[in-house]
C-alpha cells in the first residue's frame, strides 16, 4: 500500500522552521541545471532528406542514471507480444484535433502524426513530410510527402489529406479553429501530389512545432472520435469508457523496424492503491506516474526508470475570486510555501523547483526567478502582505485536487500544512478527473488547485496560455503588462531578442503571483524487467512504438 505523507511530521517542521526564524527571499532554487545542453532558437531553414533531427530545439531532455540503465539492459529485442499500460484519466476525445487533455494526447501519439514530430532528444523529426523548407520570410512553409505512407485503412497519405487537415485544425475548413496555434494559417495549396504548400498571416519562429497536428483521410473528422484512423505505428482496436484503450501493431509503418509489440492495451487506473496493486500481480507492466514512496515499494521487481517531466506544477489561484483577486494575497501564498519541503517530501529531492511557467529544460528563454519568493517558507512576509490586504487573520482556502493524480495529492498534503502554517485555513478538496477539467479548467470554478500543465519545446506554449483573453487562461490572470511582452516575444524574429522577451514574460508572471509556482516533478515509472526500449520525450507521450520483450 502507499507511505501517505505524514502530516503530523509535516507539522512538526513547519513548527521547528518558525521556531529559527524566517527566511528572506533569497534563497536559490535546488535544481541542478548545470548538466543540461545549451539551445538554440532561430529560423528554421530547410532540411535535406537525410537529416532527422536539425531543427530549432526548445530543449533537450536530460537521461538521468536511471534511465540509461534501463535503456542498456538486456539481450536483443523480440518481436511480439502484448503489454498493459497503467493511465491515470480517461480520454477526452479520441479527435486527435479536439483532444485537449495531457492524458489523451499522450495515448493518440501512438496512433496519429503529422508532417513533423518530436524526438526524445528534444528535437523535430520529419515524419509525414520527408522535406520541408520556410522562406526567408516566415510566411510560406512547403512540405513534400514522404512516399509510401499509408492511413490504418491501407489507403495511402495524399496531398488533399494533408490540405483537409490543415485547413479542418486552423479553421479554414469552417471557420473554427481546433487547434489554436494553426489560426495564423491563410491558404493551404497543393502544388502537385507530393508538394503542399502552406501560408500564414504573420511570421513565427515557433509555429513550425504546431505542424506537429495529426493528419487525418481527408473528409473523415467527424469520423474520427467514433474510429480513428491515423498513420502510426499502432492503429486504433476499441475504446469503452472507464477502462481504456487497445492499438494493435501497424504492419504497413513507414519507419522500418517498429513497433515491436503486437498489442497495447492502455488500461485507466484511477487508484494509486489499485495500479501499485496490479504492478505487484503483473497485470499491469508499465506505469509511468510514480511517486518516490511507490517508487521505493517496487525497487526489488520492476525497472524503476526517471528523467525529468515536462510538467510545471503549481498551486494555481484563480484570480478573479476574492481574496486572489489581490495580488498581495497571492505573493503571501508564494512566500508561505517552502518548496524546499515539498521537493524533499513528495520527489524525494528529485525535482526542479520554478517560480513561473517555463520549463528549465528550455535553457534559452528560461530565466531562474526562486530567488524572488525563496525556496523556503518567509512566513512573516507572508503575513505582512495577509495583513496589508486586510486580511491579518488569514482566509479560508479549498485547495481542488484531481484525485487520481498521486503526486499532486501528496503536494496538495504538503502545501496545505504549510499555508495553515502562515494562517491560511487551507483545506483539499478532491475531486475525479472529469469533474476537475468541467469544473476548474473550463469552467473555472474554484478557489485554487493543484495539477499541472504540460509544455511542448516551444517557450510560448505555456506562457500563452496566461494573456488574459486565452482560452486556456484558467487562472483568470489578467496584466496589461503581461500580454504587451508575450506579444513582443511571440513576434520577434530575433533570437536573442525573442530571448529576452520571454524572459520578461516569467518575471511579470512571477512579480504579480498569477499562480504559485513550485516545481517540474521527474517522471519515474515502473517496467516489467522483461521489458527494454522504453524512452522518455520532452513532451507528455507514452512512445510504446521502441518497447519490446527481451525473452
């Protein structure tokens, strides 16, 4: 069974910090940078037919020891046989155009592509397109078709599919945009069978990543969320509601070699209690969201691989409710909380700590800001800002939790102690993932929760989502300030301009508390021993595509 937190322990050194006084904010962040490869930004120029992988780079994923263990073990790979996948939510929609969740889009990686994808150093590979060029202006992309690449119902990837996909996600199709980043998108063209290209409105050094969209059969989208039908590696079997989704090998994937597995059954595990259960009866042989107690559990019998997330966690505040709506209450929640404690506590020292929404990963725009609130508890500061806002008794706090998320309960234990410490009345609220995405995502109808959001290897992709008319701005933050320098930065064509912009986009995300940030959490999973050829991405994906058996 799970080691819950104590949270008698918790209080006691909360009690015994307050006791040798309080910190100022100067206290720098306990992540340890320095071994991560330096980026590069800029414009993307054009790739020849060889290259894989020479591509504006947000950042590259860092293996820790751990994973390159498991990436080394064992003999060569077998060909064959079937695997469970322990997720934690189901679906929001298998619409690889409408799925919004996390959880959704790291199963559908499996089943869709697009004209480019990631790679698990950080990088774009070409995938659908075996070319692609941008001219010197940034306002025309012209891809070429890979040759021999053919959708899960064996007709081959045209051209007009690539047109109606494009156009059906940016909006061209209808006039409503699906996927937001491609609304910049004027005209798509067929120059000839192999050779589409496409147009947009203003130039972006960014928005080569958003080609990353799945393309679909032409006039099948509404199709799509009953049968998917995608060009990946594994193709679409069946999906019920509450137990998950099975894809059966692709046998005509255009990349030699892969998959290896001839099933995936991802299988939607609610209960932390319930996955360490079956990890430990062998019904489950992947599980990849453990927290460092259940990590510890499982040592003796599974392959417990780490590396870091691409998730930026945080204690978010809505802040269009009362007390948040005063930016002094949200700066005394983000001096209350000692990050410190809830790295050492819940990632067993493992994680990075953040003030902002940028991943430390993307080394060329992300700015170090932990000095600003500290790293450790300044519960006197806390309490002079409570106090100056006319609240010197504290306030009530629900802290909203999805439930079926370990990590973020067991932050949720840690944190809400440590407000009761600065006299926050803070209680949790937990809740299932279905009511947390109506209820604090789209709705925005909460005080503050605890989750996290995720990051592609574009710094824009969270820092967007905080300009005050975004429709993913769940927080409710609104700064002038804020979307002129998101803006800017979104803009700029310059690197080390666009650099600097964003860095000023944290700083004002930071000063004005639009949320309490804490930390990227490693991602640490749990692997039958027979298994190898698990990889880790900078982006939330399960690849199950390089997982094979080893006897």
């Amino acid at each position: 069974m799970k080691k819950r937190i104590s949270v008698l322990l918790i209080m006691a050194l909360l009690t015994m910090a307050a006791l040798s006084g309080c910190t100022g904010g100067t206290e720098g962040s306990s992540g340890d940078n320095s071994s991560m490869e330096s980026q590069t930004g800029g414009t993307q120029e054009s790739l020849g037919e060889d290259s894989s992988g020479e591509s504006q780079t947000g950042g590259t994923q860092e293996s820790s020891e751990e994973q390159s263990s498991g990436e080394a073990q064992a003999g060569a790979p077998v060909y064959g046989g079937s695997i469970v996948v322990g997720i934690q939510q189901d679906v929001d929609s298998l619409d690889p155009h409408k799925a919004t969740a996390a959880g959704t889009k790291e199963i559908l990686f499996n089943i869709f592509e697009g004209l480019v994808k990631p790679d698990e150093n950080g990088d774009l590979m070409k995938a659908l397109a075996s070319d692609y060029t941008i001219s010197e202006d940034g306002l025309v992309y012209t891809f070429t078709l890979r040759e021999g690449v053919k959708f899960h119902n064996g007709n081959a990837v045209t051209a007009e599919d690539v047109k109606y996909s494009l156009e059906r996600a940016s909006g061209l199709l209808d006039g409503t945009p699906l996927i937001s980043s491609l609304s910049v998108l004027t005209s798509v063209d067929i120059l000839d069978e192999k050779t589409v290209q496409v147009t947009v409105g203003s130039a972006n050094t960014e928005l080569i990543y958003s080609f990353v969209a799945a393309i679909i059969p032409a006039g099948s989208g509404e199709e799509e969320s009953g049968t998917p039908i995608g060009t990946g590696p594994f193709s679409y079997v069946s999906y019920k509601p509450q137990e998950g989704i099975v894809v059966a090998k692709n046998p005509d994937y255009w990349q030699q070699g892969l998959p290896y597995l001839d099933e995936v059954n991802f299988k939607i595990v609610n209960s932390p209690d319930t996955a360490l259960l079956e990890l430990k009866g062998g019904s489950i042989q992947i599980y990849p969201y453990l927290t460092d107690s259940q990590a510890n559990e499982l040592t003796d019998s599974f392959q417990i691989l780490s590396a870091p997330s691409d998730v930026v966690q945080a204690l978010f505040l809505n802040n269009a409710v009362e007390p948040l709506n005063d930016v002094r209450i949200r700066q005394a929640i983000c001096y209350a909380l000692d990050l410190d404690m809830v790295n050492e506590f819940v990632a067993g020292g493992g994680a990075t700590l953040v003030s902002s929404a940028m991943l430390p990963t993307l080394h060329t725009y992300y700015v170090d800001l932990t000095d600003t609130y500290g790293t450790a508890a300044n519960i006197q500061k806390a309490q002079e800002l409570m106090t100056d806002a006319g609240y010197p008794n504290g306030f009530d706090l629900e802290i909203t939790v999805p439930s079926n998320y370990e990590y973020h309960m067991q932050t949720a234990e840690v944190v809400a102690e440590q407000l009761k410490a600065a006299g926050i009345n803070a209680t949790i609220n937990p809740v299932e993932w279905s009511s947390w995405l109506s209820d604090c995502y789209t709705d925005r109808n909460y005080q503050s929760t605890i989750s996290g959001i995720t990051s592609d290897m574009t710094p824009g992709y969270l820092t967007n989502r905080f300009q005050t008319d975004s429709k993913k701005n769940f927080v409710n933050f609104a700064s002038a300030a804020y979307d002129e320098a998101y803006q800017k930065a979104a803009a700029a064509l310059d690197p080390v301009e666009k650099a600097e912009l964003y860095k000023q986009v944290q700083k004002i995300l930071c000063d004005e508390a639009g949320s309490a940030f804490i930390q990227v959490p490693p991602i640490t999973i749990a692997m039958d021993p027979k298994l190898a050829g698990y990889k880790f991405y900078p982006v939330y994906v399960q690849d199950m595509s390089t997982v094979y058996y080893t006897e």
